[in-house]
C-alpha cells in the first residue's frame, strides 16, 4: 500500500511527515492525523506505512545516518500506548 498526500496538500495523510530545512532534515508528528490513521487501518499498518515512508525520504534526502532513530520514533507511537 502506498499511500501519498492527499491533494492540495504536501502532508501524508498517516501523520509522519520529513521537512527539510536546508542542511537539516528533522520529523514532524500530527497526533491526531496518526490517531486517525491508526484508528482507521491499525497499528501495524501504520507502523509499516510510516516506515516506509521515512525510508524512502532518508535515502532521497542522503539521510540514512537518522533512518534508524526515525524508525524508532515511528514505532514509538504505537509502543507508548500498548
């Protein structure tokens, strides 16, 4: 499943979303986007969708050295409530 900005907008409808800022590349969570999502397709789901996601961003944005503490961000919002 691939899943892609609803129109007009450059924000991922699962809540993940990668800004990049000149040299810094950093994560933005909307809570109520994920509780959405999560809601609507599972936590597993959401999982698997936002890390490809930000997997697919750190290797076009050359930033593989933060992959690994983004993946754990992305599945920390489902472990947090389990």
């Amino acid at each position: 499943m691939r899943l892609t900005p609803a129109a007009n907008s450059d924000r991922p409808e699962f809540g993940v979303t990668v800004i990049a800022e000149g040299d810094a590349v950093s994560l933005d969570f909307d809570l109520k986007r994920i509780a959405a999502f999560r809601t609507k397709f599972g936590d597993e789901t959401f999982v698997e969708v936002a890390t490809r996601y930000v997997e697919e961003r750190a290797e076009a944005l050359s930033a593989q050295d933060e992959l690994w503490l983004w993946k754990e961000a992305v599945r920390a919002h489902v472990d947090s409530e389990a």
